[in-house]
C-alpha cells in the first residue's frame, strides 16, 4: 500500500478531509477532497461537517478554518508553513498604523495573521477584492493592507483612493519584466496572465491579472492555446489537467533556481509524508484564542456574505 493509498484509509477511519491551495506539492493536490484558492477554501472550510480539517497550504489559511469551524480539529502538516505576505504586517505595528486613521474602513487581504483578521472591518481575497472594495460607500476613506500590490491593482481598476500598508509577497515580486518579455517574444502567440499580487509592471503587460481561480478560469475559456503564467508554479498541475491540449509556461524570475519559475518555500514545506504524520498522529493542531476568533469571524463572514 502506497502512502496516498493510506492517508484515504486515515481520512475515512478518522473522518476527515483534507483542503489543499493551488500551490501545494501535485502529490498533495492530487490526495485532497478539495483544491482551491484562497476564497474558495474559506468557502469550503466554513461548511466541512468532518470531524478533522487537514489545511494543505499555509498557517494564515488553516487559522481561517480554525475561525469559521471552531468546533472542528484543524492541523497543518509543517507549523513552518508561513507567508511572507503575512509576515510583513506584524500585529503591534499595524495596531499603531491602523490608530493613526480611526475613520478609515480598515480591508485586509486574507493573506494575514488572525490578529490582523481581527483589527478589520473587511477581508478580501484576489477573487472578490474588486466586489468588496466596491461595496463600501465611496464617501467612507478606506486603509488596505498589507500587500501593496494587489492594493495598487485596486486602486486602478476602481479609482478608490486608498491608503496602503508596504507589504508583499517575495514570490510574486520574484517575476524578472526583462526575461518574460525575452520569453513572450519567442512565444508570440503566448498570452500572458498574472496574479495581482505580481508587481505593477508585470500586470501592464499581462492580458488578463486574476486570483489563480480566475486564472484556471480564463484558460478554460481557450482551452488550446498558449500561456505564460506568471503566478506561483504550483498552480500548472491543476491547470494543466483542466486544459491538457494548452501549452503552459511559467513566468520566469530574476535569479534561476532548478526550475527558473517561482516557487513558495513556504507552500512547498509541506510534504506528502507529513500530509500523512500529521493526520496520522493529529497535530501540529491550528489553535485560535476566542477573543481573536470571534473578532476575526465578523470580516470574513461580511467577505463571505458579499461574495454569495
């Protein structure tokens, strides 16, 4: 019996369900109940009626599930699993940040802690940031953080002036503008499509700029053609499975590595094994004090009920 072949035998004896994100190891996609980003995971954490949530992703996204389904047991394979994203907006300093500009609507990308989650008035993910930034009165002046990117984005597609926190994400701001522009001479028929949280010059010449649920999305409208995906490389297993005839090209970055794409250290931390150790010996299990639960529960579930 192989160890794919046990962690199903685990998931039914122990009545659990594993959720992995898009940029998971493909072994570890290819073992999950559910693969999404960011918003639909939160989507699916919130109505999981097992008894265990195996959360193959990062630490932010497994606290989300400790948040929405707090009477379920919630593990993350690797503790070491984190964001940099996340990590670049520490709680004590936005508490100060977020004091300075009492009026202002505060709207977080989810990719934070659960005490940023609980300083907010609203969540958003790359899918429905546009919708949920548009949903507050024009009047209101509105504080975004932490990644200034996908703030930028925001700010040009719907004209809000908006004060933004100086996070990002070293994955997406990995991308080289002089190579992917060497590579989409060379594939002149490629067309190129970027994560919002990639720098502004990558999204100037990007064709279509979506969450990596919107961007599966976009290819399986053009089921045969060319692309340059400028987003974490994990997202090619599902995309590639979804849209087989499609030839796919990862983005290239500034320094090589072994695959001259970006990868997540952090997503990639997570391994098939400790998929297996942790659902095996239940833990390291995702704790959430509930005074910070319950504060972070009320933006996530006003994103939730905006994006219905």
């Amino acid at each position: 019996m192989d160890i794919k072949q046990k962690i199903q035998l685990l998931k039914a004896k122990k009545n659990a369900v594993i959720l992995a994100h898009y940029y998971q190891r493909p072994e570890i996609q290819e073992v999950a109940d559910y693969v999404g980003d960011s918003l639909g995971l939160s989507q699916k954490a919130a109505a999981v009626a097992a008894d265990i949530i195996v959360f193959a992703g990062v630490h932010f996204m497994a606290e989300t599930a400790k948040i929405l389904n707090p009477t379920k047991k919630v593990l993350l394979p690797d503790l070491n699993a984190g964001c940099s994203l996340a990590d670049s907006c520490p709680p004590d300093a936005f508490k100060r940040f977020r004091k300075l500009y009492p009026d202002h609507v505060v709207v977080t990308y989810i990719n934070c802690s659960a005490e940023i989650k609980a300083m907010s008035d609203l969540v958003c993910t790359s899918s429905n940031a546009l919708k949920i930034i548009s949903s507050i009165p024009e009047h209101k002046p509105i504080l975004f953080a932490p990644d200034k990117n996908l703030g930028k984005y925001i700010i040009k597609k719907t004209g809000r002036d908006m004060l933004l926190w100086d996070g990002s994400c070293i994955v997406h701001e990995a991308f080289s503008i002089d190579k992917l522009l060497k590579v989409s001479r060379q594939n002149p028929d490629a067309i190129i499509i970027a994560h919002p949280e990639s720098e502004e010059h990558i999204l100037q010449v990007a064709q279509y700029v979506g969450s990596t649920a919107g961007m599966i999305a976009f290819v399986k409208q053009r089921p045969y053609n060319k692309f340059i995906v400028a987003t974490e490389v994990g997202i090619l297993h599902e995309m590639q499975k979804e849209v087989p005839k499609a030839t796919l090209i990862p983005a290239p970055i500034e320094e090589d590595n072994t695959c001259a794409c970006s990868e997540c250290a952090f997503m990639k931390v997570n391994t098939i094994q400790k998929l297996y150790d942790c659902l095996l010996f239940e833990t390291p299990e995702i704790t959430v004090t509930e005074r910070i639960r319950k504060k972070a529960l009320i933006p996530i579930e006003r994103m939730l009920e905006i994006s219905k």
